[in-house]
C-alpha cells in the first residue's frame, strides 16, 4: 500500500543561502503517529510548512495522498488539517463560526452536525457562541485544533499543539489524538515535551541543523540507544567504592548505601553476574537490586550532542 506520505530529498534554502532544511526523504504509513523530535531552530516548523503548502520547497517532491504538494497543491492541502503554533483566531467571531469559514475554505457544503461533532469532542460545545478573545489560552488552542479538524483531514499536522497549555488538556490531547488514530487518522507531532512522544508515538523522528538523523521505531529506538542502570541498594551504607570493584565503574548513591551501574543492552553480555559476585567478594550486602532504561529524553539529548560535536 503505498504511504499515506511521501518525501523525496525534500529540502528549504531561501535566499540569503540559509538552507532551513536539508534534503529530507521520508515516508509515514496510514493511521501511524510520527513524533518529529529537535531543538528550537532545529527545521521541525520548516518541513511541517513545506508539506502543507505555507512554503515552497526548494528541491525534492512529497506526495500526500498520492498528490504532488505543489504540481497538486489543493487536492494534496484537502487531505491536511493543520494545528500551528502560533494562535491565529479571529478576535471577534464566535467559536462556531471560525469552525463554519473553515470548512468552506475547503470547498465543503456546512456540516453542522460534524462541527458540533468536533466541538463536543474538544469540550468547547458549551463556547460555540462565545467570541474567540473571550477564551482562555488553552480554550484557543482547542479551537485551533477543532479548525484543523472540522473537514475532516486524513494527515493531522500538530506542531507544538500542547505548548504553554495545562497539564488536563495535554492529556485530554493525547485522548484526542488515539481517538483520530483509532479512526485511521495519521499524525504528524513536534513537541518539546518529550513524554508525549513517549506515550502515544508509533516512530520517533530526530531533527537538528535541517537535517533529519533518523527515524525509528519508538520501541527498537529505545531498545537498540537506550542504556539501562542497576541500582543496588546496600544494606550497610560505605564511604567510597572498594578499590576491589574499579573496574566496575561503580557510582556511589548520595547517602552511600546504593551503588548504580550502567550497562548497555547491546552488548555480549551485562557484566551483572560478574558484579554480584565480586560484590560478595568484597565483603558488601545487598538489600535490593532494581532496573532502569534510560527514557526516550535521554536518547534524544544524547543524539543532539553527538550531531553538534
């Protein structure tokens, strides 16, 4: 089946010679969540407007849906629904009538009973005659996202959709956003918080400098970079870590009665075994062992600092 979205060596140079995004070759299936992970400045916003037609690529193509997004641009944009960064409301409107323009914009007959669809759903049917300033910020950024939705797009751009918004409504999001995927909706999302990303991506999608480092599965991801750490807890507390037990590598925990060790899953073996008995060896108890993964951040930052050195 071919892909809901399809980037050849797409890339964005303007013209004072700053090339925003470089070539950038990517396919995303129907119904999957891509989380587009990077720095400010790193070209999230910049490939995200390219696809949706706000800015002309340079070079390369994208297909969406099968249609070229500048040889087909109106069918390609018809297939998009996108929830910007920036607030941009009509002040003075009501919130149903911002819902009623977008839908003409297009080309669609009004659809009542899918804008009080779309307006139940985001919790904003009881505001549906309020005027837009009258909101809160976080009521705004529901109705942005009711906007993108209301012609009922197949590719859901979120660029930063839960950015200064309350800890309810990130997570009435995330409630939205597996209800549209359940739906066969595919989503592209950049955030800065990194625990969405880990809570509802398919793949994750790293980007710094334009240019995009990988995209992988979230599991092998986390499974193939991600670097996990033994605690032990002491029954006894120590002062130092026994010179019997440096080649360890050891960390002493800051009240002395934890050791921490890390290992990396890649590798022929953990050493843990080993570890054990050279910690009875050396004459420590232990009281308990406990075992952490690094988190997705981790894999992340890591990934930013190799691409800047």
């Amino acid at each position: 089946m071919q892909p809901i979205v399809d980037v050849r060596s797409l890339s964005k140079t303007y013209k004072n010679g700053f090339q925003a995004l470089k070539p950038v070759t990517l396919t995303i299936e129907r119904g999957e969540i891509l989380a587009l992970l990077g720095p400010n400045g790193a070209g999230k916003t910049t490939l995200i407007s390219t696809l949706c037609g706000i800015t002309t690529p340079s070079a390369g193509t994208a297909l969406v849906g099968g249609h070229d997004i500048v040889q087909d641009y109106r069918a390609a944009r018809r297939l998009i629904g996108l929830v910007p960064q920036e607030i941009t409301l009509e002040p003075f409107e009501p919130v149903i009538n911002t819902l009623r323009f977008s839908q003409g914009m297009f080309g669609q007959r009004r659809d009542e009973a899918m804008i009080e669809k779309t307006l139940r759903q985001l919790s904003l049917w009881d505001k549906r005659k309020s005027r837009t300033r009258e909101l809160s910020g976080g009521m705004k950024r529901r109705v942005l996202i009711a906007k993108a939705l209301c012609h009922r797009p197949r590719v859901l751009f979120l660029d930063e959709p839960t950015a200064g918004v309350d800890v309810e409504l990130r997570r009435d999001m995330w409630d939205i956003v597996a209800q549209l995927k359940a739906d066969g909706v595919t989503i592209i999302l950049t955030t800065h918080y990194i625990e969405e990303a880990e809570a509802i991506a398919d793949r994750v999608g790293v980007i710094n400098k334009g240019e995009l480092l990988l995209v992988e599965d979230k599991a092998k991801l986390m499974a193939r970079m991600g670097r996990k750490t033994l605690r032990i807890d002491l029954r006894d507390p120590v002062d130092a870590v026994p010179e019997a037990l440096a080649a360890y590598d050891l960390e002493l925990g800051e009240d002395g009665a934890s050791l921490l060790y890390h290992y990396d899953t890649r590798g022929d073996g953990t050493g843990i075994t080993r570890l054990l008995q050279a910690l009875t060896q050396a004459g420590l108890h232990l009281r308990d062992i406990h075992t952490d993964q690094s988190s997705l951040e981790e894999i992340f930052v890591g990934l930013v600092k190799e691409d800047a050195a």
